[in-house]
C-alpha cells in the first residue's frame, strides 16, 4: 500500500509538470502569454491610456504586418501620448527603449 501511495503522488506529480509546460505562458520554460509583449515596461504613455485603449494598442500591435505600417502606428502612438501628457501637465514621454517594431520582417 505504501508503494502504491508514492507511484500515485509521483505519477501526478509529472502529469501536473507535463500539463503545466504544455499550456505555455509566462514562466519557466513557457512563451509570451496575451498581450505581454506591449505593457508599461515598453510602451510610453501606458498610464495615460484606459484600460480598453491598452487592449486595443496591444491588438494593433499583435495584428501588424510590415515595418512601415509598424512605424507609422508607433509614431501617431507616441504623438498622441505626447499631446495627451502635455495636456494632463506630465513630464515627457520617452522614446521607447528598443525598437517595438524589430520583430516585424521587412
């Protein structure tokens, strides 16, 4: 009985790892979960957009095809934070600290 106990702990135990690394996601081991590529440690103006104005930012992002369209949406992006800032009495934005569309193909 008492070797039983531990195959069973054991054998649930792996099937636990097993689902835990199949499901991905951040972590050990897993990918980017939904949306976290684009957040407040990348995206200048993050605490100046709503919640839903986040979603769409991080949906643009995810749905761009090339460079140029990616650069022209960051650099509207950036002026509107900018004139929102401005208008909210903020200190400036900076510029993002690497590039948002280098994982775009040319």
């Amino acid at each position: 009985m008492h070797i039983f106990k531990k195959v069973a702990i054991s054998a649930f135990c792996v099937l636990g790892m097993s689902i835990a690394a199949a499901q991905g996601g951040p972590g050990a081991g897993g990918g980017q979960g939904k949306g976290s590529h684009w957040n407040s440690d990348n995206t200048p103006g993050w605490s100046l957009m709503t919640p839903e104005e986040r979603e769409a930012h991080q949906q643009r992002m995810s749905s761009l095809k090339n460079r140029e369209e990616c650069q022209a949406y960051i650099a509207k992006h950036h002026e509107q934070m900018t004139a929102r800032a401005k208008e909210q009495g903020r200190k400036a934005l900076d510029q993002p600290r690497r590039d948002p569309c280098a994982r775009i193909n040319p």
